[in-house]
C-alpha cells in the first residue's frame, strides 16, 4: 500500500493541478476517498528519519492535513506553483537531488493509522488476497486516470486466516474508486526508510488475475 500510495501522491501537486494534469483539479472541499481516510504532510515529523523546518527554497515547513476524513481540503506548493495559482508555499519545494532542481514534493506524508491490526484486518476480509509487493508502477499505471494494472506477489486468506502465497498474479483497478471502499484501515505504520507511507488497508475489492 505504502508503493501505491507514493505513486500516487502527485494527485495533491498544486504544479500538476494547474497544468490540468491531476485528476482532482475540480475536486477541492469534495468528498474523494472514503471517511476512514486522512492524509497529513509533515516535513517536521519527530518519528521520521529525516525533518526538515524549512524547504529548498527557504520556506517555512508545517503539518499540513490534504485529506480530512475523505475531503479533499489542500494541496501541496512550491513557490511558483504557489505564485501561479495565488497562493502561499506551503514549504513543499524540495530538490530530489544535489543537481536539480526545485520541484513541488512530499516529505513525511502518510495516511493516519486506524485502530485495527494486521490479524484483524485478515478477519475483517475473511476470505481475500493479500498484496505484499508491487512491480511495474511506472509501466502499469495511468495518473490522470488512476487506473493501474500491476504485476504483485501476497498470499489468500481463508476463513480470516493466511493461506497459500501466490506469485506472478495482477492485481488491477481504479486508485480513487478503491480509496472510496475500504473496509477498515490498519495500525501498522512504519517510517523506516520512507518519506510517503501508508498502513494496510482492506479493501471491498480489486481485481486479481493468474494463476
């Protein structure tokens, strides 16, 4: 969930949403994702293995809520986005290299963890497939319509418990449709290594494919 998320997160881009390039560009103070989901952008963030007070620019950082228990209520600037769409850096203006140059990004961004383990989660779903890995993110997903189709590994569960794993399968869908019908989300948030996260989270469906 963590991958699909961080491939995601362009959809709050204020550089994106003025090109007209983010699907949610006419979608502000709408109902996008399902109630159980809010989103935070926290450069500042004490648990994460990098912080940062202020951006590449010099801007001030801040906690920052995108999505308000499924609103849609903010999205994410540098200075010239900022400028472009009459508004205010949001101290989101990093550089993804020593040599490049400034771009609007994330930085410690995660859904906000639910109250349910990973156990209770596989008995929420009872019978499922769960997704442990991801392959082919860049190839396999369309961002202007979040569709994605993408190569995966995980196990079934039956009866509330894991039962085989399976490899070489697909999983497909729609990210914001999916974001819409979740059946409960996860505790199990962990920052190691990440600068986007997510917990697991259960859906009411996805698409699998294969053997």
């Amino acid at each position: 969930m963590t991958s699909l998320f961080a491939a995601f997160t362009g959809l709050f881009n204020g550089e994106l949403m003025y090109k007209g390039i983010s699907p949610l560009k006419d979608k502000f103070n709408e109902q996008i994702f399902s109630e159980q989901i809010t989103i935070i952008d926290n450069p500042k963030n004490m648990d994460c293995l990098s912080i940062a007070n202020f951006d590449d620019e010099g801007c001030p950082t801040s906690s920052k809520t995108l999505v308000d228990h499924g609103k849609y209520v903010m999205m994410l600037h540098d200075t010239r986005s900022a400028n472009r769409m009459h508004t205010n850096s949001t101290g989101n203006g990093f550089k993804s290299g020593y040599a490049s140059s400034v771009s609007v990004q994330p930085m410690n961004c995660y859904i906000v963890p639910g109250n349910d383990s990973f156990e209770d989660l596989c008995t929420k779903i009872k019978d499922g497939f769960v997704v442990q890995n991801l392959a082919g993110l860049h190839a396999g997903l369309d961002f202007v319509s979040t569709n994605f189709s993408l190569q995966c590994s995980g196990f079934w569960v039956k009866d509330g418990k894991r039962d085989k794993n399976v490899t070489l399968v697909t999983v497909a869908n729609n990210f914001l449709n999916m974001m819409k019908h979740v059946i409960s989300v996860g505790n199990d948030l962990d920052w190691s290594y990440h600068q986007v996260i997510s917990p697991s989270i259960a859906f009411e469906e996805c698409t699998i494919s294969g053997e």
